[in-house]
C-alpha cells in the first residue's frame, strides 16, 4: 500500500487554499452536530517521524472547540503501564459520546515501532493486530466514529528533513538517535508499517494513507476525510438508532469452543449446609492458605480478577469480607460497581471496567460487574436489546483479552431461592443496623425475579469460558458458601502459581 | 515525641477484644452518617517497616463498606510523577465527601525517609513541610477529618521483626535492603520523624502516635481513635454549618506583601486599538517568537500555566487560538473549564485544578479556572460567604506552591464594556454559525454586571502577586487584545528562560 503511492500528489495551493478554508468552517460547524448527536470521534495519526503529525494535529484542533476535544501523544508504555493489559492505557483515552479524541500516535506502535525494536514474534504481532481489530470492533459497534491517518513519506525525504531540523540550533534537539536509527533501517519499518495497514484496514475503520511530502495536499486530504466522514456517520448514526433486534432470537457467538457446559439456576439443589462447628477452622485454614498464596501471587506478578454477582441479600458483602480478610491491603482492592454515573454512561459500557483493573501482582474483587449489561441493563432498558445481546461476545473477547495478558479470572454466581430472600429482605427491615442495605429498588427487582432468572441462566450458558469461569455458589447457608468461594480461589491458585 | 513514648504499653487481650468488637460495630454503623453528613475522611498510617501499617489498615477496612472508601499505597514518587508539583499526587487521591481515603505512608515520605535519602536540604524540608501544613489546613477548612496515626517501633522490636520475616520461605522476599538498611541507620531517621512530628502536629489535624509493639494494644488505641474523632467532627461540621460570615467585612490575607498594585476595572480606559495593516505582520512575528520560546521552554522543562478569565463575548477562544497557534499540539492543551460535575461538586473545589496541570515542559491553558470560586460561586450563592471569602488566601496559595514547583503563570482578564458586550451578544444571535455560543446564561449574567464588576475588582486587588499576575487585556479591538496577550506571554517568557 505504501510503495505504490504517489509521493509526488500535489494539489495547487490557488485552489486548495480556498477549499481547506470551506472545510474548515465546514468542520466547525460540524462539531456543535457531533456533540448533539453523541458521536464519538477517534482520529489517529500514525506515520514517519518528521512526517508533518504535529502540524496535521495542530491545524484540527485550531478548528475545534476544545470543549470538545482532547489530544493525546502516545509514547512507548512507562513501567507504570506496562504493569496493566496493553489496551487499558488506549480505552482510557476514548472520547466521551459527542466529542473527539485526537492521538498522536497510537495502539497501532506496538505493533509497529515497538514490535520492530523489542523484536517482537510473528505470534506476538498476530496476537496484539487481533486484539486491536476486536477493540475496534467494538468501539465502532458501539457508534465510535474511528479516523486512522497515516503519514507518509520517503526514506531521503525524511533524511532531509532531519537534517534540516538538526542544521537550526533551535530544533536540533528534536532530532534524537532513534529517528537517525529508524530512518537508516528505512526499509525494516516499511514492512512494518505495510502489514499492519494491511492486517487493519477494515470497513468500520479504514486507513487513509496521505501522502505527506507537501504539507497543504496533505492537510487538504486529511481535512476532506474527517468532514465527508463525519458527514456519512451522523447520517449511518440516524439509520442504525431505528434498527430492531428481535430479543428471542438465538445468539450466535464467534467462538463457542471456548464456552464450558453450565446448569441452569433450576438445576441447582441448594441444599448445601456447613456443620457450624466445623467453619471456624475451615474458615481459618482457608485464610492461611490464601494468605500465602496472595504472596507467591505477588512475586510471580499475576493478576487476580474476582467477579461476583448474585441475588440482593445473597451474601456478597459476607463472602468478600471473609476473602478480603486474607489478603494484604497493599495488594488487593474491592471495587463497588453501581449504576453508572453520567461520565461513565458517556463512554461505552466497558470504559469503566478497563480502568478499573488490578495491575500484575495485584487482585481486583469486584463487588458486582460488567454483567449487569446482560441483567439489569438489559431488564430495565438501559441498553438496546441488539446492544445487550452483543455483550455475550463484547464480555467473552474483554475476558479473553485479560487472560491473554495473564489474569486468573473467577466469577461466583452467589445463589439462594426467593424464600431465602425475603428472609433475609425482612431481616434487614428489623434490624436498625442493616436497615441501610435494603432498599425500595431491591423489593422492586424482586418481583422481577422471573426475568431475571431468565437472564442468569442465558448469561452463564453464555459466558462461562475456560479461561473465565463462572461458579454456581449455592448460598442458602452463607458459611457452605464462603467457605466453598474460598477453597475454589485456593485450588485455581495453587493450579496456576 | 517518640523518645519518651513508653512502648511497653498493653491493654490485655481480655479486655481488649470486647471493647474493640464494640468499637467496629459503632464505626460500621458511622460509616453511614459520615456518608450522610457527607464528612471526608482522611487516615493516613506512617511509621516503621515492619510496624504493622498493613494489618492496621486490614483491620479498618474490613470494618468498612467498600462502596465508602479507597485505600492507596504510597510508593516514592516515579517518572511520570516526578514532572508534577509533589501534592498533585495527593490532592488526586482525596476522599470524595462522605468516604474515607485511607493512606499506607503519604505525603509525609517526602520529608522523613526521602528526605533522608535524597539529602535534600533543610531549607528544601522545611519548604515541603509548609506545602503540606498548607494542604492540611486547607482541607480543614473545607471540612475534611484528617487523623495521622505514627506506628513507632524500637530498633530492636524492628531488627527482630525482619529477621523474623526473612526466616521464613514465604515472606523473604518482604525484607528489602532498603529496610536493613533503615534498621541499621533507624536513629538518622527517628530524627527526621521526631522533626516531623513536632513540625506538623497542629489542632486540626494532629498525630496519634502509636506504640505498635503489640497488635492488639495498637489496634484498640487506632479504633478508639477514629471513633472518637468522627463522632465530634460530625457534631464540629454541624455548628461549623451554622455559622455566618459577614460579605462585607475586610478581608485579611497572610502574605499581603506578596501582592502587587491593581487598577480597578472603571480605571481602565478601554480605547486601545491596533491598525489593522499592522496586525498580520505582528501576530505572524509574534507567533514565530512564541512558538521558539516552547521549544526552549520544552528543553528546560518549565511548565507554563495561562488562565484566562474575562466577559462573556471578551474574545477568550479567539485570544487563545491565536496562542495556541504558535504551540506544538504535543506540548499545549487548553483546558475548558465549565460548571463541576457532579464528581467535582463532592470536592474540594481546587481538586479538580490540582488534576489537570501541566507536567514540566508543558502548557496548560485554562479557558476559565479556578476563579469562579470567587466569581459565579460568590454570585450565584454556589458557595458560602465564608468559603469565597477564604479563597483569596487559599488560591494564592494554590499558586505559590505551582510556582514554587517552578511555574511560569500569567492571568489574563479579558475586558469590555457593556455596549460592547451587548454588540456582540447581538452579532452572534443573528449569525447561524456563532447561535450555540449564546445562551440564556449569558444575558442572565449580562444583568449582573455591577456584581461581577465589584467581584472582579476584588479578585484583582488580592490575586496578583509576583508569582502569579493578573495582567487586564483591553479587548475592545479584539486585535488589539491578542497581540498585548502574546507579547505579555513572551516578554515573561524571555525574562524567565
């Protein structure tokens, strides 16, 4: 794609100033639509140092309200984010519905520079070029309007342009070794670059590969891009909010291999029961044990995610708390999951849990989940039904992608029976101390037991995965069921440390 | 202080265990009134390795709701953090109100064991000593509970401690040399510790030093501490609410001599005007000088801060575009600032300020700031009488410490009269492409005048110090007003670098 193109493509200034001038005002105007409509806006820029990125980046955001944009230059990850998954640093920065988010730079250099430098495997490369499609994939499901530009232009053109910039005292710094380094291995790059252009140009976010050796065709490119594609956008945007899925329809996931046989809640006896007597030193045995296991944990620097769900009143505070109390402050956190707040409900549904999770070493127990998509998202009607029956997958790829990067994942299904509950909702009711737990919303989801069921059982069939499992735990007697999430995380550790 | 604590203290286990039983169910119970009364609650442990800060925090936040507190472990300061003020760090990690930020080690490190090590001078100590006496009194005075505990340990009780760890296969790898080798100088840091404490102990947010040879003695005295202290803040914050200020009365600030003499906005002529032959040259100059100066100012790592402030229709996106112009997008970010958030409203209302400053080498502009407090929150009732009238002092304060950390600040009040307000007020409601820019606000504000006019002047008279000045830009020729802001921002530029 790169060696084939036209480097020499020049547009007369006479007419592409005149032209730039219309998109501009064009673009400008377009803004105030985007924000009104809440499309996300990614544009990226990739390409050659030296290439013109800065000067492109400058005269886009010139023409923008910056309370609608923010920039972004992506340097290779400090040892602070290489800490994390490789795309947590990327989801952090996309845009909120009705703004842009503008990147100098992008995921696209670890697959490129960073892949060339740190001499990286084919299967490595394979690896990260599928995380992105999928990451694109659902960005662009979700609405996210995404621009990749890049900028190109030849091996001498870039040694001339270094050297011009070494020759003024006042821009020599900008030259380091790596440009003189990357522009000697000119060639090694270019494969580089030209596989992943190919390996990434997909309909839902295209390259557009500009020819950069003169500044005004290529900001005249760039500027033509961004408007007719946001035109056509706002337009697919209006089209897509009409379309309707059916809800009974069966869901077809892209790789059902990896699901584990689940029962459904029906299946489940829960008539599972502790001797009392026995849990005390269960409980504490189970404790050491954990304990030790966190600290070979945190040498090995594996991470630990714990997902729980369940019924309201199922146990949830109890059972983390007894898991919570074998762990070293320092290396764990309880993360409460409520309902979104309004930044968060301005970014898709998956952007908080992106910046949520626990780094290598660390564990990350999450009191409530990215499940509630798939539950009370989907109950209530906080999210379209084409939008919940895609989470199966969305879920299924961002777990995936966290064991690629080396998490342990377990999620408990913390159960009980509707008798159970309304025990326990009465309980909560006479008791001055625990009134606080118990809420209108929770008698209110309560009746909706049925539909909820229902979306339990198609989760768990859905979304239990040998790299994520989901655990039935049968919570009827909450000491059977600490002691039983406790013993299922010790036997996980002690098969992966 | 330390010296003379006696560390053979013990309250046996027999009545201990009942009383903290008792202690945990009175705490759980205020969590909810703390989250009610919305109280921010700081707990910052400092002390010994070895001490015991790990199972101290264990054991409070097992006794907390997870959806009501956050737990940080403070590490020396990276690369990344090291191009930001010291406090930025800390400001971020403050307690929304109504939870709890609970702090293993805290901005206390940077003048006890870093000090120690990075040999920094007692002047530089005593410097960051009263940044932090600053910070403290500061979030007193919005209300926050700040409770120090000091886990003091002997020598030997610390010596024994790690041999202990080290003894054992599982913990080796907990004892450092770093800790051997504050073991083997523990007096060279006992004094730091002593200076510490005696320098920073002051009413509203005292130490509570500990003596942590035996758990359960430390773990009652921290329970009965925080207990105590929540009870009478919340009882403090009631009468505190009470309290009226009167608006009129003169306003006293610490370091008046700081401040520099300011005309009042009626002194200001407004007739300035630019010819307009000569404006495309000189702001074509200008931007060529300024756009050298970043990059001077890049290599020497001085941050820069722009805040802009003016009238409705003054002209401040486009004084700011013609800034912006002549940065590199890699180095520049122009910060809108609209009304809080949600998020921002639950606190202090610098923290969102301390979290979007520039690193070293960058610009930050600011489209509003900071200054609203005593703008649109002294008018509109958004905040009390006594809280505006204290933000003269506290956001002197606030830019002190950025130029201390060695930021060049420059203030910008855009200024108009009101005929001309209301020209271009006129001018955008009957131009389609400027409509989104007036709102109902606007006029709502326009009746105002007379208001902001006597905030404004106020804001100027007890603002503009040496190290941060308000500089008045005439704006009726908006030509006019972008060349004066660009050549005020070179001029102090070329002064500094």
């Amino acid at each position: 794609m790169l060696s084939t193109l036209d480097l020499t493509q020049r547009i007369p200034k006479e007419t592409a100033k005149p032209e730039l001038r219309t998109l501009k005002a064009r673009l400008s105007a377009l803004q105030q639509t985007v924000k009104e409509h809440k499309l996300p806006v990614i544009i990226l820029f990739e390409g050659w140092s030296a290439a013109g990125k800065g000067s492109m980046i400058s005269s886009l955001i010139l023409t923008l309200d910056p309370r609608g944009f923010k920039t972004y230059s992506i340097l290779p990850p400090d040892e602070a984010e290489r800490r994390y998954p490789l795309l947590k640093r990327y989801w952090e920065k996309l845009p909120a519905y009705g703004s842009f988010s503008i990147l100098d730079r992008s995921w696209y250099q670890d697959i490129t520079t960073l892949a060339v430098e740190d001499k990286l495997s084919r299967q490595e490369v394979l690896r990260r070029t599928e995380s992105i499609r999928i990451m694109e994939r659902q960005l662009a499901d979700d609405g996210t309007l995404i621009l990749k530009f890049f900028l190109h232009i030849s091996k001498k053109e870039q040694k001339d342009r270094l050297d011009k910039l070494e020759a003024s005292k006042n821009t020599r710094w900008r030259v380091t070794s790596q440009d003189r380094r990357r522009n000697k291995h000119y060639d090694d790059y270019l494969d580089a670059y030209e596989a992943m252009l190919q390996n990434t140009t997909v309909s839902h976010a295209p390259w557009h590969i500009i020819p950069a050796h003169d500044k005004t065709t290529a900001q005249l490119m760039i500027f033509r891009t961004v408007v007719s594609s946001i035109e056509s956008a706002l337009a697919q945007k209006a089209d897509q909010e009409k379309l309707v899925a059916d809800p009974s329809a069966p869901i077809n996931l892209s790789n059902p291999e990896r699901l584990l046989p689940m029962p459904t809640l029906s299946q489940i006896s829960l008539d599972k029961t502790l001797d009392p007597s026995e849990y005390d030193q269960r409980l504490k045995d189970a404790q050491q044990r954990l304990s030790q296991l966190h600290n070979k944990l945190y040498r090995q620097k594996v991470p630990l995610i714990l997902a729980y769900e369940g019924w309201d009143a199922a146990g949830k505070g109890g059972n983390i708390k007894r898991v919570a109390a074998a762990l070293d402050p320092r290396g764990y956190e309880v993360i409460p999951i409520a309902a979104p707040d309004k930044t968060e409900l301005n970014h898709h549904y998956l952007w908080r849990f992106w910046r949520q999770l626990p780094k290598t070493g660390h564990i990350a127990i999450f009191d409530r989940t990215w499940y509630g998509r798939v539950m009370v998202e989907r109950i209530e009607g906080f999210c379209t039904t084409r939008q919940w029956r895609a989470a199966y997958q969305e879920i299924n790829e961002f777990e995936y992608e966290l064991a690629q990067w080396g998490a342990v994942i377990l999620k408990f299904w913390l159960h009980i029976d509707q008798n159970e509950q309304l025990r326990r909702f009465i309980d909560r009711q006479n008791t001055p101390e625990k009134q606080w737990k118990i809420t209108e919303e929770d008698w209110r989801n309560r009746e909706k037991w049925p539909q909820y069921q229902e979306a339990v059982d198609q989760m768990l069939q859905l979304t239990s995965t040998r790299y994520a499992p989901w655990y039935v735990i049968e919570s009827q007697d909450k000491k059977y069921a600490r002691i039983r999430t406790l013993e299922l995380i010790i036997q996980t550790l002690e098969d992966v440390l």
